[in-house]
C-alpha cells in the first residue's frame, strides 16, 4: 500500500506551507461555510451529485456521510471496541486517498450501547435523519436480528463484520464475516486430517451462534467424518465455573475440544483448563470464538498450544497485512491487537467503496446490485469477493495460539471458500 | 458403540472404578471450589446487606476494582521488581482491600449514609453507581479486558495420584475463604468493634444512646464489605475474566447466596453457598450446564416460597 504513504505525505506538506498566521486566520474563518470548501480542495472532483444521488442520500458534492452503528458502552464494548477502530482507519486511509467517487467520507457514529432494541433505534436514526449512504455496524447476531428490518423497511445498506451462524441473507446486509460452514468444516477436515481426530466434545455458551455451529459441527463430524461426538455442552452468558464440565471431559477423553464460548467465560473457561491440569500441547482443542482479541484477557500462557479456525490472523505474512498492521498500530497504539473481526470490520468500508464506484452511484438499489462480484485485492487477509449472497469468499485458516497471544499459521485452504449460509444438509 | 451417545449414558459402561473413583475426587473439589468462590463473593455483601440491610448493588464494581488492583500491581512488580514477581499477589490483594475498602467509606460518606431511611432508593443509587463504575473503569483502563499475569507457582495443577489433579488455583481460593472466614467472623462476633456493629443492628436508637458514635459504625461496616469484595475480586483474577463489565458475571450469584442464607447471619450465608455450590457442580456433572443453572434455581425459588425469610434468620425484635 505504498499508494497510501506517499499521500499522507503529500497532505503533510500541503499542510506544512501554511503559516502559523495564516493557519490562525484560517481557523477564525473557519465560521464561513465558503472557506470549509477550500480547506478540502481534494474532493469535489467526482460526477455531478444528482447522477449519483437520486434517492435523496446525504451526498453533497463534496461529502457522503455514513453510519458507524458498535457498542461503545455495556458489555459489549469489549468486542465492538476492534470494530470500530477498523473501520474508522478504513475511512481515513479512503479519505487520503481522494475519498469515494470524489466525496470525502464523514462518519457519524451511534452507540448501540449492549442493548438490541437501542441498536434498533440508532439504525433508523442514522437511516431516516442522517440519510446515511451505507452502516458499518454492529457485532453480536442479535444486534443484528434488531436492525434488519430497520435496514429493509427504510433501505438501508449495512455492512455486518461478524463470523456468524448463516441462515440469513438481505439485500441490505453484506456480511463481511464468514458464515458458519466457512469457520466450522474446513476446520474440522483439517483437525480429521492432521490429528487423526476420532471424537470430539462440543460446548458453547447458550446462544443461537454456538448452537447453530455445533450443530453444523456434529453433522459434519457425523455424517462426513464418520466419528462421533462423545458430549456436547452449553453454559449461561457469562457462566464462570467449569471444573464440572473439565472433569467430565477428563472422563470422556475426547481427541478434540471444540469450543465456542464468549465473553468473560472465555476467560474463565481456560484459565481453569490450565489449572486442571489439562495440557494443550497434549490435548487438541479448537475454537472458533477466540481471536487476539480474547486472548488480551485469556493471557496467551493459558491458551498456548490451542487452535483456532479463522479467516485472518495478524500475523499473517503479506504485504496487504503488514501495511495494515502498521497502519493500525500507527492509529491506536502499538498495544492493540487485531482479530478477525477487526480485520472484517476494516473490510467494510472498502467493498462499499469499491461498490459505490462499480455502480457509479451511491443509490442503494445499484449498491446492493452490484455488490455481487466485487472484489478487494487489497484485503488484509488476501484477496476477498463478494458472492451473489452477499457473504464473502475467503480461505479458511488454522492458526496455533502462541505464548505471546499471537497466532501462528499452521492451515491455510488452499482455495477461496464459498459461503452458504443455507447449508443443504446441515440443518 | 452406542445409539446415542449423550453424556448421561457415557458417565457409566467402560469406566474402570479407579477413573470413576478420581473422578468422583476431583468432582468433590470441583464443588468445594464452587463453593469457596460463592462465600468469597458473598460475605462482603452479606456484611453490608445484613448489618446494615443496604442492598449493595455495586458490589460486582467493588469486586472488579479489587481486579484492577491486582492487575496495576502484577504490571508494577514484572517492570519494577521482577525478583518479588512470585509474591505479587499478597501484596495485591492487600491493596485491593485498601482500595476497595477507601472507595466503600468514600462513597458511605458521600452517598449511603444520606439514604439509610429509603432502603429502595439505596437500591437505585447503588445501581446508579455501578454503572458509573463500570463506565469509568471503560474510560480508565478500555473497554478490553485485560489479562493478569500470574507467577509460575500458582498456575496448573497438584498431581496427588496418577489420575487425581487438584487445581492450585482452587485451593489458593478455599484457603483465602477460610482465612477470611475466621477474621470476618472474629471482627463480627468477638472484637469490640464487633459489639458495635451487631449492637447497631439490632438496635440503632439504644445503641446510640449508650454512646456507640452509630454513623463511624456504619462508615466502616460499608468499608469492611467493599473491601472484602476487593479481595474477592482480587483473588478472581485467576479463575475469571478482568473487564469493566465482569462484576456482572458474578453479581447475580452473590445475590442469591446471600437472600437464600437469610440475610442477616454468616453461617446463613456459608450454608447457603454450600448448598447452591454443591447442588449446581453435582447437576452440572450429570446434566448439562444450562439445565443445572435452571434447576438450581428453580429448587431456590421454591424453598424461597415455603420459607421467605432464607435458610437461617436471626430473631429480631421489630
């Protein structure tokens, strides 16, 4: 992304010629909506707005505004915080860039604060007041259960970053996160393959994801692998006691744990998997719910040695990851870790931008068809594509959780997989 | 094979009794554990709601900042004495008391004491105040959880037999309990202070009049449950996650232990802890997670109805 570099600079200088008086001028002029248009002379060179804005979206000559629609607030803030930033970077990196059709991006942001019905509420205040020409948001199924028909009665375009369980599909939702089939069969082929993996136990927290996936999982082990699964669990939200469970897979002795659990009982699960003796080096377990993220608060001492099946890891080794990893440490400290959803997240803005300029239109009906195909080579995780379902094609990958809580690359699929989120069998 | 290989069915059949047996072990630890972590949680509450009958609804905020305590004093200690690193935790959960118990006389002072006579209104300001907590606790330290490095000796397992492992981490925490058991129950019912406390209980007016200065009472007594908490919280750190929002992991358990025990008496409280901790690990054992935690509580709400007033309570006068 040299491209990128070499235009920050070039704002740098621009910026740099102005004198401190000049500057001070500047800014108490700042009132006069005239000299808003010379402080931005970038944009404002694209096509005339009323042929790229015939539905009466906020699009100006210059500007088009969209939604960031996350938790900031509740419980939910722990995962929506990565989101947030990703997306934010995506727009000011589109923005130095000369913004889309010629339009810089404004964003106004809403908090959906851990509550569904508010997430509701934001959406048809970005959708109906601030005429939004696409959302970036939220993160749990829920959240996103909450604001669909938002999105479908006001047509709206919303760009979900979430792996999620499938069974679902819009013409206003493009789901940048893998669907259940993507995260879950590569994944369990490859623990077959590799581990020689004959039973498995299969816990979750009590929710439509994890139980959508397993069972998803249990036909896959079932019908295809021809093993078994020998338990399969869920815990309450938040659940922070598991040595019962832990014992009984001591009992069973499954080849692999397969877990799905969230939020702080995440924390909590393997923290006592460590204490109970239970060595991951020995015992084979794969997740498909902790990215670095999670691991900040698991501590990669307690979960070294796991698997996890993901679409992207920050440590993979590409040019189109290097540069985002640095551009996002550059943005929000050298500290933050990126995960999956993260890197979906900062997806989202580049597909629509990229569909925006497809269609040569900001309308959503155009938007929403010229989705399909759509491709965005410069994907942290590799080369992405839009399917006619609106999910994305992306490799399936296996990474090894490290001391340090990064993920080492163990499997990659060798070829994009195709999402389908209305899996013939599996339900 | 079997037909259906559910998990009831697989706690029986191939099982030589030496697995049975180490299990059955290790499942009476799991439950004792269970058990130590809810007295842990509960006495701090139980001292504030019981002494005082202020229903402390930010106790989980208390817990969590007990949490971050000890998560700045691992940072400090790994940067800045990393030859003590292995005795960090005592000095942690010193601190955690010092600053849990500061912020519970802090906010008796500023918030608690001007409310004694509207106990509902107690409950919404408490509750107010959690959520100031969680937000400033989000604003301080990130909406992220973050993750407490604990030294080498307190992670994995005790081998007692070839197939018999305790958790370190577990027997860490029933020793705590115990230990904090003794000197609350000390502090309650055999130090002057003590006197105070249970004098003002009971009766307020009276306890007064024979020169017990009633609001210090009140002042310390709130100190005494947060602290507490702060440990509680502190010693969390290593069976649980540290985030702004985490107090609420625990906070609905602590609650039902202490209203299940009557609220009024410790031993309430400790029996009632057993009795929830045991009937949950041993249903969780057969059945499965969910199902244990809607069991558990169904069997509470229905010894709640047939006795109202919890498992013990203590005669007072009216």
């Amino acid at each position: 992304m040299g491209w990128l570099m070499s235009d920050n600079e070039r704002d740098k200088t621009s910026g740099g010629l102005e004198s401190p008086f000049r500057r001070k001028l500047l800014m108490g002029m700042a009132a006069l909506p005239a000299m808003s248009l010379l402080s931005s002379p970038v944009f404002g060179a694209g096509p005339a707005t009323a042929a790229v804005n015939t539905t009466g979206l906020a699009v100006t000559d210059t500007e088009v505004t969209v939604g960031i629609l996350h938790s900031v607030t509740g419980t939910m803030a722990i995962s929506e915080t990565g989101s947030v930033q990703a997306e934010k970077l995506a727009i000011e990196q589109i923005n130095a860039m000369g913004g889309v059709l010629g339009r810089k991006i404004k964003f106004i942001q809403e908090d959906g604060a851990s509550d569904w019905p508010t997430f509701a509420e934001k959406a048809k205040k970005l959708l109906v007041n601030d005429k939004c020409a696409s959302v970036m948001g939220c993160w749990t199924s829920a959240s996103r259960k909450a604001v669909l028909p938002v999105f479908e009665q006001y047509n709206g375009m919303l760009y979900y970053p979430t792996f999620y369980e499938g069974l679902e599909q819009s013409k206003n939702v493009i789901y940048t996160g893998q669907e259940a089939t993507q995260q879950i069969i590569a994944g369990l082929d490859w623990v077959a393959k590799e581990k020689g993996a004959k039973s498995f136990y299969l816990l979750g927290s009590d929710y439509i994801w994890p139980r959508t996936s397993n069972k998803i999982a249990r036909k896959h082990i079932e019908n295809h692998l021809k093993t078994k699964v020998v338990g399969e669990e869920y815990f309450p939200l938040g659940h922070t006691q598991f040595n019962s469970v832990i014992n009984k897979i001591k009992l069973t002795k499954p080849d692999v744990i397969y877990a799905i659990i969230v939020g702080g009982s995440n924390v909590a699960f393997y923290k006592q998997l460590k204490a109970a003796g239970i060595d991951l080096s020995k015992q084979t377990l794969l997740t498909i719910s902790v990215t670095e993220d999670e691991i900040d608060g698991i501590g990669g001492e307690n979960i070294a040695g796991a698997f996890a099946c993901m679409k992207y890891f920050q440590s993979l080794d590409n040019a189109n990851n290097k540069a985002f990893v640095a551009a996002f440490k550059k943005m929000w400290g050298e500290k933050t870790v990126i995960g999956d959803v993260t890197q979906a997240a900062y997806l989202g803005p580049w597909l629509w931008k990229a569909t925006v300029e497809k269609a040569n239109s900001f309308d959503i009906d155009k938007v929403a068809a010229a989705s399909a195909g759509v491709e965005f080579k410069g994907a942290p995780e590799g080369y992405v594509r839009v399917h006619e379902n609106h999910h994305l094609w992306s490799k399936t990958r296996v990474g090894k959780a490290k001391l340090d809580g990064q993920y080492e690359l163990i499997f990659e699929a060798a070829e994009l997989v195709e999402p389908d989120p209305f899996p013939k069998g599996y339900q | 094979m079997r037909d259906s290989p559910g998990t009831e069915q697989l706690m029986f059949g191939d099982y030589s009794i030496g697995d049975l047996s180490s299990i059955f072990v290790m499942q009476g630890f799991a439950g004792l554990i269970l058990f130590s972590v809810f007295v842990l949680m509960a006495l701090g509450l139980a001292i504030i709601f019981g002494q005082m009958g202020v229903i402390n609804m930010a106790h989980g905020e208390f817990m969590i900042l007990g949490a971050y305590v000890t998560w700045m004093t691992s940072g400090f200690f790994q940067n800045n004495l990393p030859s003590l690193f292995n005795i960090y935790f005592f000095v942690a959960m010193a601190l955690a008391f010092v600053a849990a118990a500061s912020l519970g006389i802090l906010v008796e002072w500023a918030l608690i004491r001007r409310l004694y006579k509207r106990p509902l209104d107690t409950l919404l300001a408490t509750w107010g105040l959690s959520l100031i907590l969680q937000q400033t606790y989000r604003s301080v330290f990130g909406a992220r959880e973050v993750g407490v490095e604990l030294p080498q000796w307190m992670l994995g397992s005790k081998q007692v037999t070839d197939t018999i492992e305790i958790p370190i981490n577990g027997m860490f925490v029933m020793c705590l309990t115990v230990l904090i058991t003794l000197v609350v129950s000390y502090v309650l019912y055999w130090s002057p202070f003590g006197k105070q406390v249970r004098a003002v209980m009971q009766n307020r007016i009276m306890a007064g009049a024979v020169g017990i200065n009633t609001e210090r009472v009140d002042r310390y007594t709130f100190g005494l449950g947060c602290g507490i908490a702060g440990i509680a919280g502190s010693a969390f750190t290593m069976i649980g996650s540290t985030g702004p929002t985490a107090g609420q992991l625990y906070i609905v358990d602590t609650f039902l232990v202490v209203v299940f025990g009557g609220a009024t008496s410790l031993l309430g409280t400790i029996a009632s802890a057993f009795t929830i901790s045991q009937a949950q690990s041993t249903l969780e054992f057969f059945l499965s997670g969910s199902m244990a935690k809607v069991l558990t509580l169904l069997a509470i709400v229905g010894i709640l109805m047939l006795r109202p007033q919890g498992l013990f309570a203590l005669k007072v006068r009216k």
